[in-house]
C-alpha cells in the first residue's frame, strides 16, 4: 500500500461501512471505496471484515491510522492484514480488517484492493 493513499484515507471522516465497501468525506470531496477481494491459486484466501458499532451521525468518526501487519508462522497461515483505525467520541465506532494469506505459508496471488473510480485502485493487503 502506497503512502501516498494512506495520505488519501487518514484525516477522511466515514459515512457508510459495508462488507463490501466504504464511504468517505475529505475535503469536501465524497469517495466511496468498493472493498474487491480475490482468493488467488490454490489454499489463498482474502477477506474483508467491517464492522460498524455505532450510528453514524453528524459527528462521523475520523480515520487516524492505517496499520500494517504481516505474520508468518513458520510457513503455516501466513498472512498479511490492515486495519483502518477510526477515531471518535470516547468509544470504538467502526473496525475494518482486511486479511490475504494461505493456509500452506506458500504466496497464492490472494489481494484485497480498494478502488474509487476512476482513479483511485490500490492493494490492502496481498499474499
């Protein structure tokens, strides 16, 4: 994942959250990023978990940070994650988890990307 769209994400205020995409307000610009995911050859897999835990209303929570992690256990379930933090009010508001790996620790071609188009297509996480 570039900086350049860590840049675009982090200071944006969320509108919607789905499984399969997301809505965002900066700078007066509306973007909805649509969550694609692909399972690559084999065992890959590649996922997206959005989970919203609370309305959201005039005061939409901010993304803050945007987290990368990669865990490779001894070539068993390697995978590589992101997760968008959201900051608001005292309480967690929203998590997105976005996972690609195998379960053999061998590189299948699974990604999550996030595309606004037309000329924003980025990959989350890939494996």
């Amino acid at each position: 994942m570039t900086q350049e769209f860590i840049d675009i994400l982090v200071g944006a205020r969320l509108k919607e959250l789905y499984e399969s995409y997301m809505v965002v307000e900066k700078g007066g610009k509306i973007l909805k990023l649509d969550f694609i995911t692909d399972n690559g050859d084999c065992c890959g897999y590649a996922e997206v978990k959005a989970t919203l835990l609370t309305e959201i209303d005039s005061e939409a929570p901010v993304i803050t940070n945007v987290l990368v992690d990669e865990v490779d256990d001894d070539g068993l379930d390697c995978y590589v994650s992101v997760k968008i933090v959201l900051f608001g009010v005292s309480k967690a508001l929203a998590t997105i988890l976005a996972v690609a790996g195998s379960g053999s620790g061998w590189q299948y071609g699974a990604c999550v990307m996030c595309e606004c188009r037309p000329n924003i297509s980025e990959v989350l996480v890939e494996w």
